[in-house]
C-alpha cells in the first residue's frame, strides 16, 4: 500500500496535520496496516517538496506546533490516476512456505509436518477473523478486511491440500 496516496487520500476532503492524518489513518487502516509517526512526516515532507500538498495553517495550541496540508490540484490529479489504475497482479510463485516446502524435501525433513504446521497456523487465524466478522461490535471496513483475509487463507488452504496430495511425486521430482 503506497503511503503517499494513502495520506493524500485522506487530506483530500480537508486539511489535516500530522497527528490528526495519524488518527485518521489509524481509524480506517491501523488495525492490519501498521504506520510509524515518522512515515507520516517524512512522507508529507516529500509531498509538499513534490507540490502535492500546501501548507495551509500552523497552530500552536499549548503543545507542539502542527502544520496543516491540504492536497493540491497536482495531488488530487496524481490521486485520481492512482484510483483509478489497476493493481499489478502478481503470480504467487515464490512464497516463503513454497520454497519451505520444498527445501524441506530436499533436505529430507518432513514436508508434510511443514503443511500441517501451516495449516493449523492457517485454521486458527481463519478462526480469528471469523469472530470479528460475527462481532456485533465489528464494523464494515473491519468485515471486509476479515473476509479478504479468510478467502487468501481460503486458497492457501486449497494449495496445501493440494500440495499434499502430490508430495510423493514432488519427492520424485526434486530428489529421484
């Protein structure tokens, strides 16, 4: 997830400083999208020398002073582009746990107890975001996160299946 869009985002519908951007951000993408305060200056920084934000206010309220930004024209045009462009698609050919897997037969581990590991590390996350999606108290953007996660755990769980099931002939493949 690119920083800059994401605090260009939301700045857009009005101007903020870095603590409220921070709060913001925390409310609609902390919880599963950690992002140190640090990123968020130096980020804004790199926005305002690029020209696409504007300092707009600086207030000193009894505590450390805070630059308002707003997005400028330029930003609002690179924000528009970046919404409205596909995310690139990946082929999922290199994961850690492939590779683990196979490195496993090769060095004559059981790779089937490296699946069954990760299934139930799997399982149990599964298990977690099915409750905050069965939460009275969850709200819509944190059902939606859950649901893509359990359908991402959902595929990987089909693949290690799957990989077990042809374990003997990747053996066969990987080491005669």
């Amino acid at each position: 997830m690119p920083v800059p869009e994401t605090l260009l985002a939301l700045m857009e519908p009005r101007p903020l400083h870095g603590y409220e951007l921070r709060r913001q951000y925390d409310a609609v993408l902390g919880l599963r999208r950690p992002l140190r305060s640090g990123q968020i200056y130096s980020t804004l920084q790199r926005l305002r020398r690029d020209g696409l934000v504007d300092v707009v206010g600086v207030e000193r309220a009894g505590g450390p002073e805070r630059t308002s930004f707003e997005v400028t024209p330029a930003g609002a045009a690179g924000l528009e582009h970046w919404f409205f462009q596909p995310e690139g698609i990946q082929p999922y050919l290199q994961p850690d746990l492939y590779a683990k897997v196979l490195l496993a037969v090769l060095t004559q581990r059981d790779a089937t107890r490296v699946l069954d590991v990760q299934r139930a590390a799997h399982r149990a996350l599964m298990r977690d975001m099915t409750k905050i999606k069965s939460s009275p108290d969850s709200r819509d953007i944190d059902v939606i996160a859950a649901d893509l996660a359990i359908l991402h755990l959902d595929a990987d769980l089909r693949w290690i299946d799957s990989t077990e099931r042809r374990m003997a002939k990747i053996r066969q493949d990987l080491i005669g």
